[in-house]
C-alpha cells in the first residue's frame, strides 16, 4: 500500500516526533542539546514555523509547532535533520543515519488538545524516569512556561496566553495544569495519532478539516476525500 503524504494543514499546530535509529541515542553531550535547538530556533524562523513547545529526551524529541504555509513544517525537519546529523557524525567519528525514517506527525485541535498536549511533552522525561518533576529536566519547555528561563525563539499559543493575565498567573495556571496530568485516554490519542500521522479531535473539527485537504485525515473517514476548498 502506497503511503499517504504527510498531513500538513497550514495554521493548525502539529505534534512532531523524531526518533533515533533504533532507538539509539541522539544525543553525546549537552552541547549536541543545544545545537540541535539553535538549528530549531533558526530553522523555524527561516520556514515561519512557530515553535510553540519542545522536549529532548535521549533518543528522541517532540516539537509542538504551527506552520505557515503547507511545506513549513516539513523544510524545517528536513534542513535540522541533514543538518545536525553532519554536525553529529563529525564528532562522534562516525557515518551513517541517525534517524528512525521520516519524523511522525498529527495535526491536533487546538481547543481539545493544544494544552494536553503541551503537557504530555512536558511530562515525557517524568514518564521515562529521568526525573522526578518536569522542572528537572533541563531540555525541554517547561522551564520557559513556568517563567524559570527564557527561550525566545518559541512562540507561546493563544491559549497558553488565555491562562492568565499576568505572566505569573499564566506561568501558575500552566505549572498547576502540568503538575495535574493529562488523562490516560488524552495521552493513548496524543500517542497514536502521531505516529499514524492522523487529525486528533472531535467528529465536527475532523470532518471540517478534511473539507480543506484532500489527503485523508483519519482511518475512520470513509470514501473519497473531498476536494479541498477554494
């Protein structure tokens, strides 16, 4: 079965997975850390790409982004991808690929999913056993959001900024709602969709979407897609 291009809906945020080879580690040094995000920041400026959350684990990462145009998303991925694996295999002595194929992807609705989400990236280095709380980790968004660092090449959501008023109150709103956890359910739907690259959200947001694409958005759409519209 032919596989079906990649879903990619500009002006929608998407949850992006890159995984090593493997599983292998992607990652010798936290200098590799920061230079696979300084290649992010620069990237998505680049592809006008808002990055909205991140997290690096060790043989893998997530980006919560909103592209632009509809091959935003996929130059970013491509440009880091060749990019940073030329910058690793220069110093780890080594040759090869360093990636598990092409980077998984869902489109997700943002007010079902965008802040659940957000939270399941937080929250990764928790569920692997790497730290106790998300704040332990040093790799990842959380800091940013809860007002401990600044990363200002990520762009916050227009729903992080309904939160709160103030940056305290959000950066409390957003601490609290992590610390809460997200669903068994949310997280299983998070997981699957992206890598099976479908739409995640209600009946009605998917059936719309699917008015502007004609890739299919779900397993569960039947018949052919519609043309998108004009």
């Amino acid at each position: 079965m032919a596989r079906l291009p990649r879903l990619t809906v500009p002006g929608y945020p998407h949850h992006l997975i890159q995984r090593g080879n493997n599983r292998q580690a992607i990652f010798a040094t936290d200098a590799d850390r920061q230079f696979l995000l300084d290649l992010v920041a620069e990237q998505a400026k680049a592809c006008d790409v808002a990055v909205h959350a991140y997290v690096l684990m060790d043989n893998h990462f997530h980006l919560l982004a909103t592209p632009s145009t509809s091959q935003g998303l996929a130059q970013l991925m491509q440009a880091v991808g060749r990019r940073y694996v030329r910058y690793f295999n220069d110093r780890q002595k080594r040759t090869g690929t360093l990636w598990e194929g092409r980077f998984k992807s869902s489109l997700i609705q943002s007010e079902r999913y965008l802040l659940a989400c957000m939270a399941y990236i937080d929250l990764n280095p928790v569920r692997a056993g790497l730290v106790q709380q998300p704040g332990d980790h040093h790799w990842s968004s959380y800091a940013h959001h809860t007002g401990r660092c600044l990363d200002p090449w990520l762009t916050p959501h227009p729903l992080y900024w309904a939160l709160g008023n103030t940056p305290f109150a959000r950066e409390m709103a957003y601490a609290n709602l992590v610390q809460e956890g997200i669903a068994s359910v949310q997280q299983a739907a998070l997981t699957d969709a992206t890598l099976r690259g479908w739409a995640l959200g209600e009946p009605d947001f998917v059936a719309d979407l699917q008015k502007k694409t004609p890739r299919r958005v779900s397993k569960t759409t039947a018949g052919r897609p519609p043309m998108a519209s004009q």
